[in-house]
C-alpha cells in the first residue's frame, strides 16, 4: 500500500515525532535509553519510579492522561514503573504539542503534591 518510500518515509516520521516529544518533555522527566546522540527511535520510556515514594504509580499518571482525552501509553513495559511513548507517523503537531503540555502539566500537580505532602 505504502510502497518501499511510503515506508521509509512513515519510518522517518515516526522518528522525528518520538524525538520532538522527547525534547518536549525530558525537562521535567527521567528519558531512559536514549542512543549515543541523545536521540531515541520511534518510541520512548519515561521513567516514573521517582513518584513511588510518594505512593503515586505510573498507572495514575496514565490514568490522568486519560482525564486529558488521550489513550493510556503502555506502562511498566518493558521497565516496571515507566510509560512507553510511541507516537506514530500520522500523529499531527497540535495533538503531539497537546500530549505533552498534557503530561508536563500532569508532572507539575505530581510535584506540587509531593511538596506539600513533603512538608506535613
């Protein structure tokens, strides 16, 4: 259907997509595995185990991710306590910008939380 360019150039996509998202939000979370360039492929896992201390799991976030209008990303795989974020080629800005104003925002309630239970 795609033909041998369609492809290709599906693939590229998908690449570039995961590595914006990844700039995106790496300020506020923990990227796990990225490549010698600091570049992922065409996913990416956020680490998630910083806020078990604070008896937040990475199914809540996912779970708030869906209070935000999003499908839930894999989670604990293939690392217990992440999320897999696989944007696909189709995936256009404005929802890939939504996505991530979505998880940074979530990040910072976490935080917010965290401090004042911190202080209690």
């Amino acid at each position: 259907m795609l033909g041998k360019l369609g492809i290709k150039n599906s693939t590229e996509m998908a690449i570039v997509n995961a590595n914006y998202m990844k700039t995106k939000l790496e300020k506020n979370f923990k990227i796990l595995y990225s490549g010698e360039n600091g570049r992922s492929a065409h996913e990416f896992i956020i680490d998630c185990r910083e806020f078990k201390k604070n008896n937040i799991e990475v199914v809540d976030i996912a779970k708030r991710l869906i209070d935000y209008g999003f499908h839930a990303p894999t989670v604990s795989f293939p690392v217990p306590g992440t999320m897999m974020i696989e944007p696909t080629e189709s995936e256009n800005l404005s929802e890939i910008d939504r996505f991530c104003d979505a998880l940074n925002s979530i990040f910072l309630r976490l935080h917010l939380k965290m401090n004042l239970t911190e202080k209690c």
